[in-house]
C-alpha cells in the first residue's frame, strides 16, 4: 500500500508539472516548519529521507546530535492551490522525523501522536476527532497599538457587519482543495471572531489537517491584506477562540462509545474514558493551552470551561456530551471544550487519549453529571459535588504537568522536559514585563 501511494505521488509530481515540493513538519510549540526539494530529489526523500540539522528547530536536537531524518508521508502529498502560476505548481508533504539510523525521533510531536494512536490500534480502536476551531480576524496590526476588529458582528449573524463572510468563503474552498472538509462555518459570539468546525477524522490526519487550517486561514486573510489569529484571547471584554474537541473510538465501523440501553446511550468504554479526561484534565492543560493568553480565556462569563465536570447540555463543564440527532449511533461523541486553537494539535490529541485511555485501562469511575450552571455555585456548592477547578495560569499548570507520571510516559522524556522549560521561560518573561494595565492603576495613585 505504501508504495502505491509512493508511486501516485511521483506519478502526479510529473503529470502536475509540480516544480518544488514542500517537506512538512512541526516543532514541539506547534509552529509549522518547511523546507523545499525539486522533483528530482523526492523518490529519494520517499525512500531514504532528507537530512537537516535539528539543532535550528525548537525542541528537537541538541548541536551535538544535530542531524535528524525528514520522512515524508506518502499519504499527505497534496497540491497547494496558492502560489505563482506562471512558475508551475507547489505540493506540500508532511514529514515523520528520524533519527540517524531509522529510529523514530523523540522530538517530532507528530511520532509521539502516531505511538498513540498505534497503541490503540492494537486494541482494535481507531481515536476520531472533530474540533471546532475560532480564530479573529483583525486589519494589520500595528506595533504598540490593540487590534482592530473588521466588524462588530455577533453569534451566527448574517448581515452586513459580517464583513468576514466573503474570507470564510474563500478559506473553505481553499481548504475543501487540499482534502480538508468542513461540516460548518460561521461568525461567533466577539467581534471579527469565526469558526470553522472541521469533519471528524482519524486523529493523526486531523492534526495534518488542524496545522494546514491554521495556515490556510492567514494566507487567505493576508492575500486580501488582513491578518488573522489564533491567539486564544485577542481582545479584553468578550469570549476567547476555543479549539472545542470532538472525541469518539470506534471499532471498525462500530461506535465504541455507543450503547443502546445506557440512559444516556454512553457505553462503559466511554464513561472510563471520560472518567480519565477528568481526573487527569488538570495534568495535560499546559498542553492543550499553552500560552501565558490562553489563561485570560479560562474565566467565568465568557463560555469557557472552568470547573471539571460533565454534563449533557451544559456548556459551564469541562466535557459535553451532545446528544446526537434522532439517537444516531455513530453520531456519539463526548466534547472536550477546554482546548484553544494555540496548542500543538499532535501533542493535544496524544494526551487526551493517553487521558482517556488511562481511564478505560484502570477503570475510572465517571462521577455523576453537573447539570447546574456552574459559574452560579460557590465553592463549597462545588466541593459538595465533587467539582474541581482547572489551572488558572500557566504557572499553574506547569507545576501540576510536572508531577504528572501519564504527561512524562506520555510525551517522552525529550519533549516533557523541553516544554517544561520553554514554557517556564516564558512565565518569567511575563512576570518581570509590566502592563499598560499596571501604570494606568497603580503609577499615579502609590
């Protein structure tokens, strides 16, 4: 199979007329890295790799152990459909990165998602994942000053202050021609906020698809001379850009979270595995939002899960179970809606299902739904329940991580310890930087 794939790409590569294509890979922030060969040297990249120093890329080797491999993946070749005509066509592939000798590399996010979702797969599971993503779109910003929506347009408006409408358009026929289909698409709550939320899919292609979307959203912003961004809270005052997470398993063709005479037609499987995403939720948070923003997101009032908890229709927990259309198998699912579209999506979806997983392979108990507004309880209404709270900095977060056995088996020791520093890094640069926020309270009155 693999070398089908292998000879349909070089077969397309010639019949395309494609004159540079695009090795893809991802570092452990998250951040998308490229680098380009010609035709010519890619049945050798297909079949051997392509060498390139590690050390350059964040989170990936040390000088002394520089050079890694760049294997690309067969099985994500597509062409792009931006870039100059008159020069031929671009292709882009997706890379796993090796070590030297064929190993797979401890840094690359993408290995460490692929080692989780084999793991499952030798259990006769296949993890699906559908993530409704929001981003804002702002005018260019400029240096020093706060961004500028494009409209002042609220939850599934329709109406001339959608002025980002025509931009969603063009995003999701972009999308749509490199394979990435999208179930829904519209204006959110914020002003200049959006959501595209893509269609369920096997989680090692969702988190391709997850790293095109976020390309394919700016590019299609700035070739009409805007900005777009994923940043989880741009703006002070309204709700933040979540990455709402749709989780399912499946055997073959079967619903795995699906039992018929369950109450709330969730199987065991489902309740251990959700079971697991709430007692180890607090652990993988610095992972699904890692930025100092991301926690400017997490409050109450603004739609965002703060309290660890789950409920069918109430959007104050941290795990929703939807209830799917005229009781459709296949369509159950839990949503996981703490994420934002800020984190690497690889090492995002690889902890919620180790999470999960731990759950169902020592058999957690899911505790009883939270079918209160939450955000209207006190804290001993919520200790009563049962019912923590998530980090509420990334300080926070980084100490419960720290102590976490699943995080480190989880990630690997490379990517564990590396993220740990980066990110406490970047805690003390916030820490010692002080705020407009500060000198308009604090200047003229001590």
């Amino acid at each position: 199979m693999l070398d089908q794939h292998r000879d349909y790409v070089l077969k397309t590569v010639t019949e395309r007329g494609v004159r540079l294509v695009r090795l893809w890979f991802t570092d452990v922030l998250g951040n998308l890295k490229s680098f380009a060969i010609s035709p010519a040297e890619l049945e050798n990249a297909l079949s051997d790799g392509m060498t390139f120093d590690g050390s350059s890329i964040d989170g990936f080797s040390r000088v002394q152990e520089a050079d890694v491999l760049a294997v690309p993946d067969p099985h994500t070749f597509e062409i792009l459909p931006w870039g100059d005509p008159g020069s031929g066509a671009e292709a882009r592939v997706f890379c796993d990165i090796h070590d030297l000798d064929g190993q797979p590399f401890a840094g690359d996010p993408r290995q460490v998602l692929r080692r989780h979702v084999q793991a499952a797969h030798a259990q006769g599971l296949t993890f699906y994942i559908a993530p409704d993503i929001e981003f804002f779109y702002f005018e260019p910003p400029q240096p020093g000053e706060r961004p500028v929506p494009l409209d002042s347009g609220g939850y599934f408006d329709l109406t001339t202050r959608d002025a980002t409408g025509d931009l969603r358009k063009r995003t999701i026929r972009t999308l749509e021609q490199l394979g990435i289909p999208v179930e829904y698409s519209f204006h959110e709550d914020s002003p200049s906020q959006q959501e595209i939320d893509l269609r369920h899919t096997d989680a090692l292609t969702m988190a391709d698809s997850v790293m095109t979307f976020r390309l394919v959203v700016r590019e299609v912003a700035a070739s009409q001379g805007l900005y777009a961004t994923f940043m989880p809270k741009p703006l002070e005052g309204v709700q933040g850009s979540g990455m709402h997470t749709h989780l399912s398993l499946f055997r073959g063709d079967e619903n795995a979270f699906y039992d018929p005479d369950d109450p709330y037609n969730l199987s065991a499987l489902a309740k251990s595995f959700m079971a697991g995403l709430l007692v180890h939720a607090a652990e993988i948070t610095a992972i699904t939002n890692p930025t100092v923003n991301s926690y400017k997101r997490l409050v109450p009032g603004f739609e965002a899960p703060v309290h660890v908890s789950w409920a069918r229709n109430n959007r104050s927990g941290l795990i929703r179970v939807p209830i799917p259309k005229r009781g459709n198998p296949v369509a159950t699912r839990v949503e996981y809606r703490s994420p934002d579209p800020a984190c690497n999506p690889y090492l995002a979806f690889s902890l919620m299902l180790a999470a999960g997983m731990r759950g169902v392979e020592q058999g957690y108990e899911l505790p009883a739904e939270a079918d209160a507004n939450l955000f209207e309880l006190d804290d001993v209404r919520l200790s009563d329940l049962g019912v923590g709270q998530l980090p509420q900095s990334l300080a926070d977060s980084l100490r419960v991580m720290e102590q976490s056995d699943l995080v480190r088996e989880a990630l690997g020791d490379h990517i564990f310890e590396w993220f740990l520093r980066n990110k406490r890094r970047e805690w003390r640069d916030y820490k010692t930087h002080v705020s407009q926020f500060e000198i308009d309270r604090y200047l003229g009155s001590l």
